[in-house]
C-alpha cells in the first residue's frame, strides 16, 4: 500500500476508449489483457464502447469556445458523460480497429468534439487546453500489417497528442489475418504496454 502510494499509482486512471462495435472481435481481445494487468494493480478505469453511446459530429458552431472551464457542447448528447469521464481520468487509451486508415466513426466523432471541447483555442482570444498533461495511448488491431494499416491513424494522433498538449505514449498495433483465421493477441504485449504505463512516473 505504502509503495503504491509513493509511487503514486494510487491516483491513477484510466479511460478505455473502445471503438470497435464487435464486442467478441479482435480489438476486445488485444484490450482484455491490457485490462486484466490493470486490475492486477488495482487501478480504476472506466471501460466506455462508443458505438453503445451516442455522439453527434462537430459541427464547428464553436459554442464550445464560449466557457473556458465547461464542455460548453451545444448539443445534449453522451459526449458530455465521456469528456467528464476523461477529466477524471490521467491517461486514455483509444482502443480501435482500423476503418479505411482511421479509427473507426463513432471515436472520430469524439475526437473532434474532444479536440474543441477541450482545447479553448478557437475563440476570439486563445484559451487553455483543459486536457494538458494527460497520457495517451492506442491499442489498435487491422488487416493490414500495422505498419501500413495504423501507422497514419498513429502519425495523427501524435499530431493531436501534440496540438492539444497530451503525452503520447505508444500504440501496440495487431494483425488481423481475416475471417477465417482466429485472431490470437500478443497477450505480452498489452499487458507490458499496461505496466509501462503504470510505472511511468511523469
Ligand atoms: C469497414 C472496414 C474497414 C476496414 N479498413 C481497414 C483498413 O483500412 N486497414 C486495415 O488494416 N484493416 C481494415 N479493416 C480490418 C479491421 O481493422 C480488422 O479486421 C480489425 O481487427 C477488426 O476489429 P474488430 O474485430 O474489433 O472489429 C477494416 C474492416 C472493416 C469492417
């Protein structure tokens, strides 16, 4: 107990973004050990699967830049139960697979709802990023080899990471080989990307 408070990660948390609508297919997969690793640290999370919530697209009416301490989201919809989740929260993780290069709809969607809400830049002056300093990291599984499958959804999210002031800290990016091959996750790796994160002190 006492380690774990000098350690500090006592006041860790986690957000689990997790954008795939299968909830027996292979990105759960890949995340499941992740999670577990979590648990065995006795670190809170909150597991949220988008395509159960509903999430507008932006639609760039910038009333979100109107208050610098709220969401201030025009619309009344579930983003505004996840962007409070994610203030509590000092790391998220973006779990996905991989649609057409990207993650898939319902988390694009929040990312651009996240990335006005959050950062009051886009007013009549420039205002703070309300995320500043929290982790991020992507857990994402494709068709393609990740190299060519998420390597341009990772190259945006440093991008994002950058604009609006998270730490990046790392994607374990998995192969699909297709239908009729069962996906079996490299369980090592998410459970070390998990404790790499854990341990991290900054
Ligand atoms: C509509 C659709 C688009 C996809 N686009 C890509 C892609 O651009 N690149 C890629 O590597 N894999 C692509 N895939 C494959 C998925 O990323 C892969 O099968 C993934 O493991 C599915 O995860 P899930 O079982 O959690 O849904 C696509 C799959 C679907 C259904």
């Amino acid at each position: 107990m006492l380690a774990e408070m000098k350690s500090g990660v006592m006041d860790l948390k986690f957000c689990i973004l997790m954008g795939s609508p299968r909830k027996k297919g292979n990105t759960i997969k890949l995340l499941t050990p992740f999670v577990k690793e979590l648990e065995l640290n006795n670190i809170p999370y909150d597991l949220i699967w988008l395509y159960d919530k509903r999430i507008e697209p932006c639609i760039a009416c910038r009333k979100c830049q109107e208050n610098w301490s709220i969401f201030g989201c025009h619309y009344q919809d579930d983003a505004r139960e996840i962007f409070d989740k994610i203030r509590e929260s000092d790391v998220i993780v973006l779990a996905t697979p991989i649609y057409s290069w990207f993650c898939t709809p319902p988390m694009k969607a929040l990312l651009d709802r996240l990335v006005y809400g959050m950062n009051k830049y886009y007013g009549e002056e420039k205002g703070p990023s309300l995320w500043a300093g929290k982790k991020l990291a992507i857990i994402a599984t494709c068709g393609y080899r990740p190299e060519k499958g998420a390597d341009l959804f990772e190259e945006a999210m440093k991008r994002y990471c950058k604009h609006s002031q998270l730490k990046y800290v790392g994607m374990i990016a998995e192969r699909d080989l297709g239908y009729k091959t069962v996906f079996v996750p490299n369980e090592e790796r998410a459970k070390t990307l998990a404790r790499q994160i854990i341990d991290q002190n900054d």
